[in-house]
C-alpha cells in the first residue's frame, strides 16, 4: 500500500526527488545570481554614467577657466592651444567660446566624424573677477557609455552562466553520495516499517545525520515489534480507559494550541532539540532563517547547523549552563543555513524537562544579526576612514560645538582632540570673513542640508590658512538636525602657487612693480568708478632722460638696479591709493585714480620730479638721471586706457622735446590749470608773511527773535595776481603742503582779536564759530594755542564755538576726544559741521557732547520739494533735541526753507537768504540791526 501511494504521488507530480532537488538547486542558484548580477550591471551603469559626467565636467571646467584670461584680452591664439588639447579627447565632437559682450562665438572647434551615437551638451559660464565675460559650450558623444554597457553585460552574463554550471555539478555530486542514495534506502525501510514487516533488522553503518536517522528507524522497527506484540496483550485495558484518555488528549490539545500560538508566531527563530543534536521541531521564523523546511531540517543533526568556530562555545553554554542551571543567557554564534552560508545569530537557550524533571531537550530562541553585524563593520570601517584620511574632519552637535576630530584635524589646525572637545566651531575663525557671511553659509546649510567653498581660518599657532571645506548637516527621523559634519583641506600650498603664478601674470619680476596688463585692468576699473561717481582721474607716463646712454656705458646690470632704484623713490612719493607700474623698458605709468583737479597730477608729477634731484650711485658711479612725464586726464583726454596711455605718452614726448626734466598735459587748458596751481602753491608759503588773508563773517539768527547770536569765522586770501580767493582754491594744498596749521592758528589770533575789537566798540556780544582741521587736532599743543589766544585778548571760552567734521572725529578718536574735552573745560563750545554726510555715528555725539549740530547745506537745498532732504533734516533736528543739542542749518536761501525749518523747530540759520559772509565792518553794521528776520531783510 505504501509503494502504491509513492508511485500515485510520483505520478501526480510528474517529479521525483533528484529532480526536485536539482530544480530547487537551479533556483537557488540562479534567482539570487541573477539579482546580483542585475544590481552589479546597475551599479557598473551608474558608475561609467557618473565617470562620464565628471569627465564632461572637468573637461568643461578646464575650459572655463583657461578661457578667462584669452577672454578678457580677447586673445584667440592665448586659447587655441588649450581648445586643441581638449579637442584630443575622442568624446568631444565640438566646443564653442562665446563672448558675452559681443555676443559672438570667439573660438569654436567641431569633429563631426566622431558623432557615431547619441551626444550631450553641457555648458557654463566664463567667470572673471566676479563678472560673465562668456560662455563654454561643449558636446560630448554617448556612444562610448553604451559600448562599455555592452561589454559589462556580456562579461557578467558569461560568468554567471559558468558559476552555474559548476555549482550545479558540484551539488548534485554531493547529494547524490551523501543524500539521495541513503535516502533510497531510508524510503525502503520506511515502506516496510508501513506494511510492518518487522523480523528483519535494519542496518546502519554511517555516523551521519541519515545514520542517525536510520540508526532511529532500527529503533522504531524493535520498538514496534515489541508494541505490537504488547498491543494484543493491552488492547482491553486501553478500551478501559478510552475515556479518561480522551479527557486528557482534550486537555493537552487546548494547551499545546497555546504553544503552537505563541511557537509559530514568534518573530524570533525557535528551534528544539534533543541533548544530542536532533532536531525536534522548529518554528517558521527559524525555518526561513536557515533556509529549510520543517521536514528537511527534522533529517538534520543540530551540531550541523552551528559554525565549527561557534561549535566549542555552544557545546561548553550546553554543558555548563543549561544541563546545571536550566538556561544560559543570551550569547552570539554563528549557523550555516541550508546553502552553508554564514549566519551570524544571538542565542538564548532554555532547558526543557520531562514529568519526572529530569532535561530530556533544549529551547533555543535565535536571533539573526546579520544587520546588527553589517552596521559593527561599516562602523568600525567608517573610523578607520575618519581617522587616517589625509582631509580634517569634524564632527560637532547642532549647537555648533565640537563632539570628534580625526587626526589630520590635528595635524592642519594644531589642535588636540583634547583642546577643541566641547569648544565652539569659532575657536578656528580667522577674523577674516564678515558675521553676513557665515550667516550666509549657515542658511545655507539650514535650507540645503550642505555647503561648501573656499575660507580662511587660524591655526593653534595663529597662522591664518586657506582651506576648502564642505559642511554636511545630519538629520534624525525626524528631520531635526542632530549633527554637522565638516571636511577640509588645507590649500596654503596651493594658493602659494597660484599667488606666484598670479604674480608672475601681473607683476614685473624686476622691479616688482604691476605690469602693464595689470595696470590696464586698474585704470579700466578707475574709469569704471570714476563714470559711476562722475570724477576725474589721472594717467602719468614716466620716462628717464638717457636712460640708454646708462645702460649701454655702465651694462644691463647697472640699468636694472637703476630701474629698481627710480621704482623705489617714486613709489615712495606716491599716496595712498596711487598706483605706479612698469609700462616696459625705462618707461613708467602712474595712475591717480581720483582727482578733483587736473592740478593734482601736476603736483604729483612735481613730486616725482623733485626725488630724482639727489644723485645716485650706481657702480662705483655717481650719476643724475630726470624724467620726462606726460599727463592725461579722463574724460578730458580720453575716454579708455588706450586714449589715455596715448595721449600721455604724446605729452611725455613733448616734455622731452622741450628740454627734458619736466612734465607735460595733453592739453592747454590743463597746462594752464597746472600752471595756476603752481602759482597758488609758490604764493602760499609767503601768503601769512605778507598779511594777504582775511576773515569774512556770515551771521547765524535765532529762527524766532531774527537776533543774531554769533557768526562763522570763513577765511579768505587776497592772491596778489588771481584777486580775493575763496578756501576752495587754496585750502586742500595748503593741506597737502603743511601750511594748514600756521593758517589754523592764524584764524584763532585773527578771529579772538576781532571779537575784542567789537566788544571795545560797545557791539552786542555774539559767539564766533571758527573751523579746525584734522591736522591741527594732531598738534599736541592746539589746546594752548586757543588757551594762548583768549588770555591774550581777555575773552571768556564761551566766546568762541569749536566747528569739527564728522570726518575729523573720526581720524584718531582718542586724541580728538582729549583736545575737544581739554577745550571744553575751558568754556569753549563744541558744533559738529556737515552733520549727514560723514559717519553719523550716535556713540561719538554721546561721547563728544557736542552743543549743536549742524545740517550740512546738501540737504537744505531742495528741502522742502524734495521728501529724502526733507526727512533727513527732520530727523537731525528731531535727534538733537532728544540729545539736548542746538541746530544750526547752512545754505538756507530761500523762504520756503525757512519756513520748513521754523515749523520743525530749527534754532537757528545762517546763508544767503540771511546774509553772505561779510568783512568785518560790514558785519559790525549788521549787529547794529535789531533783527534780521528775511520779511525785514
């Protein structure tokens, strides 16, 4: 009966064993082969794709940045070279350079034969100090992607057919030796342990799992033998107790469907075996875990699913821990699933007893940890990594505060592990880049998740170094930042030799000077400032008289050091802002790129004259050498570089033909200006000997009496040929030559006197407001000099009022602060002029307790037509009196001003509509008045 049910199911099936095995191995096989062969051609796609897109990259990039020099001096030959050497590259099929200002292609290359597959095009824009000059745009052929697609496949097709083949010999070689024929021979004792032919014993000589299993059929056929023949004898007394037997099959089948319940519903695996390894039952979770099924596992030994590394462990947990104490606590092993791969698990393991409490089996609940394992190695992996990579790494929490550094972190930065822990990211801020812009990095790291760019910080030692860096932030589940991560490198070494490459493109290697390219790129961003602010600026070309009389009798050396030498001593002539440059051989230029006078350039070019008169020696020879200078002005004489360099080098050659050692202006008109400037500057050193200036005073009235109550001390110069000149012609050089303080202090004498004169003559006492400059607040003696001059004329501090510019506070704060406090003590008051215009800055009002201010005349003529002035004023006034201070305003000329002032609640006016400024005469006529109110006036 037994034969026949096995050749029904044989014959329902259509399969036998070996052919089930030999299916289930083929699918074993080639199901996780063919994922891992797909998933290997994917990630072999992805990284040919992304190779060939940073190559597009790189090659774009080189492109880009080689173009920007050819670009901006729209120099073709400087980039062919590079368009050719990029052109090598057999992916690229064309690149077009176009120029963005003309909008036309400046270079372009094209291979149209390699165009055999699809292309791609990328581009980007050609960026030269911050600005588009052009465009690159480049087109790459695809094919080659699809080629090395094809190969891949191919190659991984042919090796995962020969892993097949072999595997599938190897596994039927060993199933049919160490399975299918004892198993045979294990279905022929089945099928008589059915049919219960029992005289015959069963012999067994293997000492493997289907010994042991053959070994138990031997068992079971004496087992039954001695059962059936017991049966016969017991068959009454079991029909006897039928119904108690039921009782307790009842009560055991409700409680082994419990533990069923909870046994095949378990998450964890759970397998149970005899004290000899058989395996008695296990349930689905373990099952899947090692890739059996209930029966083929039941045919297994339990000491052959355990790792021969692990066996030693689980024999000595077994031994010492169960069979003595009834369990053992969870520790980790390693099983072979049905295909011997490794499966690492943690184990807890249970003693199981019988009615007499005697151990007869053994409860294992197992855990896979295999992801648990995976994440231990990509850990210790990821530290390895974290601290021998050549890059710094940081790791802080989401306040910014640092949790770990590697070593190269220490080696860049100086720092210890020990040093930086716990301490804020800024204990590395160099100092160099504005609080906008790490709140900038910041938001974008906020809104991105990263960033990443070049920035300077300081080392332990204090060196500031460059490094790029790239700031990564690190979320949980949640989406909250947890972590930042930083990477950097340190660039000092590069940046070094892009400096010395930048140098050698914009400096001359001689003289250290800029070199003309260099100098063309300044004037041009001059001319570029001086449109947008509506100013002048100056070129001067410099050329040494004989120069190549020196370098032919004396040798090439002896040029170079004198080229070296007058770099030098221009150079130091020059003020702050001044550029000098070699325009080659013994010519120089030199840019002064804001002037408010062509006269300026004549000063300057009087002061490069003047440090070639002392000789110089120059191998064991003492010479003279004097330059020709030519001077152009923009917009007067050219509106470009190449006009103005033109022009200057035009008027240098006119110098030289009128006798050298001299300097020359493009035009008459700037020569005569020049002239005129001379002149000023050669009279005004002789100006105070011969009595020639004077004071003219303009009144400041009270807005509500009309009274006047005091007067701005405005000097005046009577020029013996140019006639009565006022500060704006002859202040600023009288600055720029030193004669401001002898001038200064002449106007305090000069203005203490006169208020003596009108008070000796019974005029009704008024405050005399004069102006200092900047250079006498560097006198260490300007508060004696105003002491000296009010004790001299008997007058009280009040008498006169200090007028300083916001700029003049602003020079050296500290020193002013201690004149104007040295002052103030003396009863003298204190206005800030121009107020508006300067720094405005409310902690030095507070700290200068000034008594008025003073709105500068830019912002009262056009009030009140214009809403901006209007506003301004409105606030200054508003401001002073919340700080307790008067207002002055200059330049009232017109009624409407008035009024605008009087109903804002200015104190008091001084300009036209009231009075200009008055010689002294005149001025005492006007305190004589009642009021000067403008419906009176």
């Amino acid at each position: 009966m037994a034969q026949q049910a096995d050749d029904k199911t044989t014959a329902s099936t259509g399969l036998n064993l070996r052919d089930v095995f030999l299916i289930a191995v083929i699918l074993g096989l080639l199901i996780p082969a063919s994922i891992i062969s797909y998933l290997s051609f994917n990630i072999q796609k992805d990284n040919l794709t992304a190779q060939l897109d940073t190559d597009q990259r790189r090659l774009l990039d080189i492109v880009a940045l080689g173009m920007q020099e050819p670009l901006w001096n729209l120099s073709r030959q400087a980039g062919n070279p590079l368009i050719a050497s990029v052109m090598e590259d057999p992916r690229v099929i064309s690149i077009r350079v176009t120029d963005t200002q003309s909008n036309q292609v400046f270079l372009s290359a094209v291979h149209s034969e390699r165009r055999i597959g699809s292309v791609s095009y990328v581009e980007k824009p050609v960026i030269y100090r911050g600005e588009a000059i052009g465009q690159v745009t480049m087109e790459f052929d695809n094919e080659n992607l699809a080629i090395a697609l094809s190969n891949q496949v191919k190659n991984i097709l042919t090796i995962l057919a020969a892993q097949l083949v072999l595997s599938i010999m190897l596994i039927m070689s060993i199933l049919h030796s160490r399975f299918l024929r004892p198993m045979r021979l294990l279905t022929e004792q089945a099928r008589l342990l059915a049919e219960l032919k029992l005289d015959t014993p069963f012999e067994w000589s293997r000492r493997d799992e289907l010994g042991r299993l053959g070994t138990h059929l031997e068992w079971t056929r004496s087992e039954l033998k001695r059962l059936v023949d017991e049966l016969r004898a017991k068959t009454l007394a079991l029909e006897a107790d039928i119904s108690r037997r039921r009782e307790v099959e009842d009560a055991l089948r409700r409680s082994e469907n419990k533990y069923r319940e909870l046994f095949w519903s378990n998450l964890d695996g759970i397998v149970i075996s005899s004290l000899d390894g058989q395996v008695i039952d296990a349930n689905p979770a373990f099952l899947n875990l090692m890739c059996y099924s209930l029966d083929q596992l039941k045919q297994q030994n339990f000491w052959g699913l355990v790792a021969e590394e692990s066996e030693a462990l689980e024999r000595f947990n077994l031994d010492n821990k169960v069979l003595r104490f009834g369990y053992c606590d969870e520790f980790e092993a390693t099983y072979l699933n049905r295909f011997d791969n490794q499966v690492p698990v943690s184990v807890k393991t249970v003693a199981m007893r019988d009615a007499f409490g005697r151990i007869n089996a053994v409860w294992r609940m197992v855990r896979d940890i295999s992801e648990k394992r995976a994440a231990e190695e990509r850990v210790q992996l990821a530290a390895k990594v974290f601290e021998n990579t050549v890059e710094g790494i940081m790791i802080t929490d989401a306040d910014k505060r640092i949790r770990s550094v590697n070593r190269a972190f220490t080696e860049i930065t100086g720092y210890t592990q020990h040093e930086v822990l716990g301490q804020k990211t800024s204990i590395l801020s160099s100092g160099r880049h504005d609080e906008p812009f790490y709140e900038q990095m910041w938001q974008s790291i906020s809104e991105q998740g990263s960033w990443q760019g070049e920035l300077w910080n300081r080392r332990k030692n204090g060196e500031v170094y460059p490094e790029w860096l790239a700031i990564n932030a690190v979320r949980n589940s949640l989406g909250e930042i947890t972590h930042y991560v930083a990477i950097f490198s340190d660039l000092t070494e590069r940046k070094a030799a892009d400096d010395r490459i930048q140098f050698l493109a914009h400096f001359d290697v001689l003289t250290s000077l800029p070199n003309r390219v260099h100098m063309q790129d300044r004037v041009e961003l001059a001319i570029h400032n001086a449109v947008r602010d509506n100013q002048r600026l100056a070129l001067l070309l410099l050329d040494l008289d004989r120069f190549k009389t020196v370098n032919e009798s004396l040798g090439h050396s002896a040029g170079d050091t004198l080229l070296q030498v007058a770099a030098d001593r221009i150079r130091s002539v020059l003020a702050p802002g001044e550029m000098l440059a070699r325009q080659g051989g013994d010519e120089f230029i030199i840019l002064l790129p804001l002037i408010s006078d062509p006269g300026e350039a004549a000063l300057a070019a009087e002061r490069v004259r003047e440090v070639f008169a002392s000789p110089i020696e120059l191998h064991n020879h003492v010479i003279t050498i004097t330059p020709s200078i030519g001077i152009s002005v923009y917009p007067d004489d050219g509106r470009d570089y190449e006009t103005l360099v033109r022009n200057a080098d035009a008027a240098m050659y006119h110098a030289k033909s009128s006798g050298r050692n001299s300097y020359k202006f493009y035009t008459a008109d700037l020569n005569a200006r020049a002239r005129e400037i001379l002149a000023i500057e050669s009279q005004l050193r002789f100006a105070l000997e011969r009595d020639e200036f004077v004071l003219h005073y303009q009144p400041q009235v009270d807005m509500k009496t009309g009274c006047i109550i005091g007067a701005e001390a405005l000097i005046r110069w009577n020029h013996p040929s140019l006639g009565l000149l006022g500060p704006v012609r002859f202040i600023q050089v009288a600055e720029e030559r030193g004669f401001i303080v002898q001038i200064g202090n002449w106007v305090i004498a000069e203005a203490t006197r006169q208020m003596v004169a009108w008070r000796q003559a019974g005029l009704p006492e008024v405050t005399l407001a004069i102006n200092l400059s900047a250079l006498q607040f560097r006198q260490p003696d300007l508060a004696e000099q105003v002491q000296q001059a009010l004790l001299s004329h008997d007058l009280p501090g009040h008498a006169l009022d200090i007028e300083v510019t916001e700029s003049v506070i602003m020079e050296d704060a500290q020193a002013t602060i201690q004149a104007i406090d040295t002052m103030k003590s003396m009863g003298l008051r204190l206005s800030i002029d121009d107020f508006g215009t300067g720094y405005s800055s409310l902690s030095y009002l507070k700290r200068f307790k000034a008594d008025k201010l003073k709105i500068d005349r830019s912002f009262v003529r056009d009030i009140p037509q214009d809403a901006d002035d209007s506003a301004i004023a409105r606030a200054i006034i508003n401001m002073a009196k919340n700080l307790n201070m008067q207002v002055v305003a200059e330049g009232v000329e017109t009624m409407e001003q008035w009024q605008f002032l009087e109903q804002e609640g200015c104190d008091f006016v001084q300009g036209y509509l009231i009075a200009k400024p008055l010689p002294a005469e005149e001025f005492a006529a006007l305190l004589t008045q009642g009021s000067l109110l403008p419906q009176d006036g």
